[in-house]
C-alpha cells in the first residue's frame, strides 16, 4: 500500500469553483496545505488556498510546476484534459481518481456503454455524430428523447428535449453538430443519487440513496434519506454505486445519479467522480462530510464515519436569480430559523441559474429537513 499523506501534506486541487473551496476548508482544518490551478483569477477555493495558480490546463509546463510543488492531486470537475493528468503523473504524483475514471466520467456514451457492461440498467440510448444517424437512434430511443452532447455538459447545458426526428436534427445543429448521445424520456417518479468514498486499499463508505429535485435541470434540492425508497432500492443503488467505484479502481468520491422509475426501477443516468451537490447535506448531516471523505481518500486515510447526525437532513440550493432584487435577507433567514446552516461560495457576480450558495438544515424525519431547509430559503426574499 502507499503510505499516507498525512495532515501537513500538500493538496494540489484542479478547478477552483464551490466544490474545490469546501475541500480546501475542509483540508485546512485538517492542517493540511491547498494548491489550487485553474484559467480563471479570484476564485472561491482561490481564496481559500495557500496558492493558486491561474494557467490554462493546456499550459502544461505551469501543470508539471504545479504538480512538483505538492504531493497529491485531485480535482473539483471531471473535464480536466488527459494531457494534464499525463503532465501531473510525469513528475511522479498521483492524480485521484485516475486516469482511467476520467476517462469513462468525461464521456456520457462510454460512461452509459460502462454502466450496461456492468449489469446496471440506463435509459435506452443511441450514439448521434450526424444529422443523418438520427433517425436509427430514434429507433432505438422512442420520442420524447433527450439529445445531450457526449462532453462537458452540466447543469443541464448541452441539452435538449426533442419530440420528433426533425427537432432532433435542429437541435443537433444547435449544440453545434458535435457528438451527441441520444437517449430516452424516462417519465421518472423521482431522481436520486448515491454518494460514496472509495480509498486506496479498497475500503467504501456511502451516505446512501438521496431524492434529488430539478429546476430547470438545475439541482433544487436533496433529501437524505430518499423519502421514497425502499430498503431494497436503496441498498441496489449503494451496490451499483459500488459496483461501478471497485471496477475503476476509484480512489477518491464519486456521485451516481438515478431516475427512479413508477415501476420502482432504478436507471443510471451519469456518474461524477469527485464531491457532488447532492452530498452538501453531509457538512451538517453527517459525521464525516464528503469533502473531508474525499481528502481521506485522496491521502491514503482510513474513511471517516458516515453516520447521519439526525435522522433527516437536507439541502435548498441558492442561485444567482435570489439576488435579483438585490442581497437576499440573510439576516433575517438567520434569526429566523437559527438551526439552518448556510454556506455561501462567495462568487462576486450572482448570475440566474449560477449556483452562490445553499442552506443545510437537520430534523428528526427527512422531509422535515425538506421544509426547515425550503422554508428557511423563502426566508431570503424581501418581504
Ligand atoms: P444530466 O445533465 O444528464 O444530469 O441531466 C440534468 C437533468 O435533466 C436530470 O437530472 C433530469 O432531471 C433531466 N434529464 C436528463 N436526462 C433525462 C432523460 N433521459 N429523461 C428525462 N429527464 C432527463
């Protein structure tokens, strides 16, 4: 086994938006130190980090500086080009998880074609890289079907809804002709995720089958537990999620999402392998956040305990539209429900649909937590 990287040790962090700064505090507590790169300047893990190199990833001579001055890298997004992992590697330091899980993760028809090689179900899909293979895809997808880009899509961008072969075709062009993946509507009775921590010798930890709703395609909110899910469909998910961690060798957090269907079916639908925001619950939900899970895993750490502080826990996400008509109250959100616990990634621009923050809140019953944590959101508007 590798030895560990143990508190004083370096951790380099590729990207620098929410989910490398919530590592980074987490890394501080710890007494660890935070290097961060990535192409843009004053950032919210920037200014948590003892260093932040701001280079394009291509810029593979400032990677390879980068990666010599710390001693284990990890990453916050998984289209992080394989010539800057092959860069990193070439100094001899390891990048967590892997080449391999890149890969697979950076590619939504390998990622689906891994997930059927494993036995666990997705929507029906078919590949498109020409206007003149939609029709064969149709065939194997149905209408209504989602056409979504095989890369770098997130948040719902690089998708499209399409009801019939010629709004495919338009809505190929659209997305600007590149590879595309089409795949079935799935009329899903609900959406969830499983999070889980894989570390170097194998060892899994997971905080189980979360409900996940969309607003436009953008995460709303989660509920931990899944206030739906059986004992059984939630252990299936933790069994895929771990199926799927074990047969890449990951080292480090990965995030499964799930259409949940009527029937009580569970499809994969994408996998990010890194912290993901329907784990946020876990930083006042659980003993073990997933950002401290992912810093143990990426040094060589035994996994901490991901036992759940209260029975029931949840997130409200808040975006840039909140700050429409200027700050939203946060004084009085605070007085108000003074057990919510509200993180703000302090991004200097509020943008609609741009992810600023979100509020944790904690219950005896999951869909309490739901309530406290929507409640404590609508709390924000001005009156
Ligand atoms: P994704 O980027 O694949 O996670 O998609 C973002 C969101 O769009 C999902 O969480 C769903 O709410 C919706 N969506 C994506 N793919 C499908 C699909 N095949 N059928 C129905 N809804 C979908």
């Amino acid at each position: 086994m590798s030895p560990a990287f143990l508190p004083g040790a370096m951790i380099g962090i590729l990207g620098s938006g929410q989910l490398g700064q919530m590592l980074a505090l987490e890394a501080r507590r710890m007494g660890y130190g935070i290097a961060v790169f990535s192409p843009d300047a004053d950032t919210p893990c920037g200014r948590i980090a003892d260093r932040e190199i701001v280079a394009p990833y291509s810029d593979l001579d400032a990677v390879r500086a980068f990666a010599a001055s710390v001693d284990v890298v990890t990453y916050e997004f998984e289209n992080v080009p394989s010539e800057t992992v092959a860069a990193i590697e070439s100094v001899g330091v390891s990048v967590r998880p892997g080449a391999n899980v890149l890969h697979v993760a950076q590619n939504r028809l390998r990622e689906k074609a891994f997930f059927v090689s494993l036995g666990i179900a997705t929507p029906p899909f078919a590949p498109v890289r020409t206007a003149g293979s939609i029709a064969e895809a149709v065939g194997v997808t149905g209408l209504p079907a989602v056409l979504k880009t095989v890369g770098s899509g997130y948040d719902g961008k690089g998708q499209r809804t399409v009801r019939t072969g010629d709004e495919a075709i338009v809505a190929f062009a659209e997305l600007g002709g590149v590879e595309c993946v089409l795949e079935g509507f799935v009329r899903f009775a609900w959406e969830g995720s499983v999070v889980a921590a894989r570390g170097v010798s194998g060892d899994f930890a997971h905080y189980g089958l979360v409900r996940n709703e969309h607003a436009l395609s953008i995460l709303d909110v989660t509920t931990a537990p899944a206030p739906d899910a059986s004992p059984a469909l939630a252990q299936e998910a933790i069994d895929a999620t771990r199926r799927i961690m074990d047969a890449l060798d990951v080292v480090g957090v990965l995030c499964v999402e799930f259409f949940v269907t009527p029937e009580g079916e569970l499809l994969a639908n994408e996998m990010a392998p890194r912290p993901h925001n329907s784990g946020h619950w876990t930083q006042n939900g659980a003993i073990t956040n997933q950002f401290e899970q992912q810093l143990r895993a990426v040094c060589g750490l035994p996994l901490g305990d991901t036992a759940m502080t209260q029975p029931g826990a949840a997130i409200a996400n808040l975006l840039g539209d909140l700050w429409d008509n200027g700050e939203p109250d946060f004084a009085a959100m605070l007085r108000d429900f003074p057990g919510a616990k509200l993180h703000l990634y302090g991004k200097r621009e509020a943008r609609p649909g741009r992810k600023m923050g979100h509020i944790v809140a904690i219950a005896p019953t999951p869909e309490a937590a739901r309530e406290h944590a929507l409640a404590a959101r609508a709390r924000l508007t001005r009156q």
